[in-house]
C-alpha cells in the first residue's frame, strides 16, 4: 500500500476480533513510532509502552470502564495490543511532549493500516491511568512519565469501506 493510501484509508476502529498481532507487525509499529519526529531531537520525552498481555489490557480497559462511564462499557474495544505513549511532562512548554507523542501514535496508525490492521487513538484512557498508580507500576510508568495517548491496535471485526469527505477547513492563497 503506497503512502498516500495508507493515510486516507486509516479511520478508527472500535470493534476489534481476539486476534494478536504478530511479532513482526508489533516490531514494525515500534519502528513506526521511532520515526516519528521530535522537537529538538528531544525522544527522551515520550517513552511507549506496549501491552499484548491479555490480563493487563483488561485491566486498562476496567479501569478506563469504571472511571468513564459516559464511555462504551468497554473503552479499549477489545483490542489485544495497546501502544502507551506516555509524556514527562515540560512546565516550561507543556503541549510540546504532547506534539512529539501524537506524531508517534500517527505513524503508528497508518503503519498499522498499512499492514491491514485497524486501530483507533485513545485520549480518555491514559487520563484515567494516570491516576492509577498502582497499574502504572505494573507498567513501568511511575518514573517521571504519565500516559498521554493509547493507540488501540488489532483485527477489525467488520470493514470499513467508507470514503472520508473533506472534514477540515482548508484556505489556499
Ligand atoms: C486527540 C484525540 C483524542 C481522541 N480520543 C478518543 C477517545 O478517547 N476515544 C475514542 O473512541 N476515539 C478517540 N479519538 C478518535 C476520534 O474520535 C476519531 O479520530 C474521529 O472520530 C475521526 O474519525 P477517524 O479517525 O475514523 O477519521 C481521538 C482522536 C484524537 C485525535
């Protein structure tokens, strides 16, 4: 898939198959993310989690169910692979980790699409985990980083052949 399509293909999936990814396709995530870019070569600022074991997922995906009620009885969807991107945060310019941490999940979105899986970008999740220490430790996150953005990933249980119309405000001078 050449580039362009992998990008206006990718949307969100919020029903996922109990399928895991293969180790060659999580390594090529990884890799995806280390692409990205970063503000100053800063990559020191956002450190990525990932979580393919069953019972960690459900407990992300509890926690999130329980803070978040407004949210689908299950906030990760099923998915069996889910990408942390976790931000020490920068009082000085706050949104910057954030910048590098969504160039990160984006890249891990089309490679992800690219490789015929689906995923979708979780905000309201990390926000709950934060809050959870004790889950933080499971997931190394207590040393200094706090989870900013889950990138859901797996097999999308139906697809999606919708096309995307223009959705953003666009002014050409
Ligand atoms: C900053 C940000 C936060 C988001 N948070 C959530 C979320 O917490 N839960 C969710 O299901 N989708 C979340 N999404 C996905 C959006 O709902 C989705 O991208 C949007 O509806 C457009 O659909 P598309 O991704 O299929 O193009 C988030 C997307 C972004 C960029």
């Amino acid at each position: 898939m050449e580039a362009f399509e992998a990008i206006t293909t990718r949307h969100s999936c919020r029903d996922y198959i109990v399928r895991q990814l293969s180790e060659e396709q999580t390594e090529k995530l990884i890799r995806a993310a280390n692409a990205a870019p970063a503000a100053s070569r800063n990559f020191n600022t956002v450190k990525l989690t990932v979580v393919q074991d069953a019972g960690l997922c459900a407990e992300i995906d509890r926690a999130a169910a329980f803070a978040l009620p407004p949210l689908k009885e299950h906030p990760t969807f099923g998915a069996p692979t889910l990408m942390v991107l976790s931000v020490k945060p920068n009082r000085a310019a706050p949104f910057v980790p954030y910048c590098n941490a969504s160039c990160m999940a984006e890249n891990i979105m089309i490679e992800a699409n690219a490789l015929g899986l689906a995923s979708v970008f979780l905000m309201g999740v990390p926000m709950v985990m934060k809050n959870r220490l004790e889950l933080l430790e499971k997931l190394n996150i207590a040393d200094g980083f706090e989870p900013a953005i889950v990138v859901a990933v797996g097999y999308a249980a139906e697809p999606v052949a919708e096309q995307k119309p223009m959705r953003i405000l666009v002014e050409r001078f």
